[in-house]
C-alpha cells in the first residue's frame, strides 16, 4: 500500500532536484501534483478500508511539514519551493515503517542536508578557478595563523582526530566567507531570468512581473547564488528506504 505513494515522491523530488539543480529554481507545478496525489491517494484507501485514519493523517503530517518547512523559510534557511516540497512529502507519505516517521524524516534531512552542502560548496570551489585563486590568495596571508592554531590544537588535545578536526576551523572560515563572496554576483537587469534571487530578500525566485519591474527601475541588481537544496529530499528518501 505504501509503495505507490514512495514510489511517486521519489520520482518528483528526484525531478525537483534536478530541476533545481540546473535552474536554481523549484518547478512550482511539483509540490501541487504531490500535495493533490497524496490526498487523493489516501482518502481512496480511507474509503477502501472504511478508515479514516490515512486522510487524517495525510492532512496532519502533510500540514505539519508545511508549516515546518515555511518556518525554515521565514527564517532563511532554504527557499519557498524547498517549503513545499518538504510539505508534499507529508501528504504524498504521511507514514513509514517507523514509529517516529515524521521527527525522524526532518532529523535526516538536516543530517543528509549538511553532508549535502559541505560536499555542494567543496565542489563548487574546486570548479570555480576564481574561488580557488582567492582561496590560495587568502591562505597565504594567513598561513601562520591557521597552521598555528592547528598545530596547537594538536598539542592540548589528546584524541588527534577531534584537534584536527577543530584545527581546520580558519581553513573552513576563510573557504566558506570566500564561497559567500563567490556566490554573489551583480547583473545587468535584463538578464535576470525567473527564479533568481536578490541578495538581501527571502529565499524566493524572482517572477516574470518582478523583472519587468526591475527592468524598469534599475540597470544592475546583485543576485544571491546558494546551495541548490532540492535534491536532499530524493537523498533522504533513499535512505529512508535503505535502511530503515
């Protein structure tokens, strides 16, 4: 009963993801088709088993990933279409096979969500040949204060792992500020496109009347890069499906 929900929630935000990764942008269409799905899905199995208990929970599960994950928004943690998605999985997959689904679904995908953007900025820096310039250039103004501290981290602590792992911390510094800088970017208008992103405004991708408007009011806007975060959830859902 429940692999054909799976099924589909994998197969949109595997197509999500990509999407996002090649735009920046979350197709719009997608959380509607898995919002849409997933009730109309559950509410036939509640009529087919004279239960309502799988609408209800559909709803419940699917409003509380929605309201959790607008919440993230609001608090600029990843973008509206990220929102939403979170939010379809709740109501195309309102329950797993296990007791704690829904806590343990938002757990991995913080934990997936950090690997994922460690290894997304790490990559990015090592295609970008600005980034990997202004990384070695910054480095070696402060050479003699990175290698110091992990060199003393190395010496007060006695687990080597964990110093060197707080060791790097100023490598970590100066590679993520330079990142930070790397993925702002100031554009002529008119080649904004839909779904951009202006730094210094939510998490929400420009739309066709925004530009024109911009077009009309300005010549150069500055345009906020990032993690591109939608594939974490066809991540997590792997997962989910692996091993538990």
């Amino acid at each position: 009963m429940i692999e054909i929900p799976f099924l589909i929630a994998i197969s949109t935000t595997l197509f999500a993801g990509v999407y996002d990764l090649k735009t920046s942008d979350v197709f719009e269409e997608i959380p509607a088709i898995m919002i849409s799905v997933g009730l109309f899905y559950w509410y036939i199995i509640s009529l087919i088993y004279k239960e309502p208990f799988y609408i209800v929970n559909s709803i419940s599960v699917g409003l509380f990933f929605l309201f959790f994950g607008l919440l993230l928004f609001k608090l600029g943690f990843w973008g509206d279409g990220d929102a939403w998605i979170l939010g379809g999985i709740g109501f195309l997959l309102p329950f797993y096979n296990h007791p704690f689904y829904p806590f343990l679904f938002i757990l991995l995908v913080f934990i997936v969500g950090g690997i994922y953007s460690l290894i997304y900025i790490i990559v990015y820096g090592l295609l970008n040949k600005k980034v990997r310039v202004s990384f070695v250039l910054e480095f070696k103004k402060y050479k003699n204060i990175c290698l110091g501290f992990l060199i003393l981290c190395m010496l007060i602590s006695i687990f080597i792992p964990i110093a060197i792992f707080f060791g790097f911390f100023p490598i970590i510094y100066l590679y993520s500020k330079i990142i930070e800088k790397s993925m702002k970017k100031r554009i002529r208008t008119d080649k904004l496109k839909e779904g951009d992103v202006l730094v210094g405004r939510e998490i929400v991708g420009l739309t066709k009347e925004e530009i024109e408007k911009l077009k009309r009011e300005k010549r150069f806007v500055e345009v906020q890069e990032g993690v591109r975060f939608t594939m974490v959830f066809p991540i997590t859902l792997i997962f989910i499906y692996l091993f538990f």
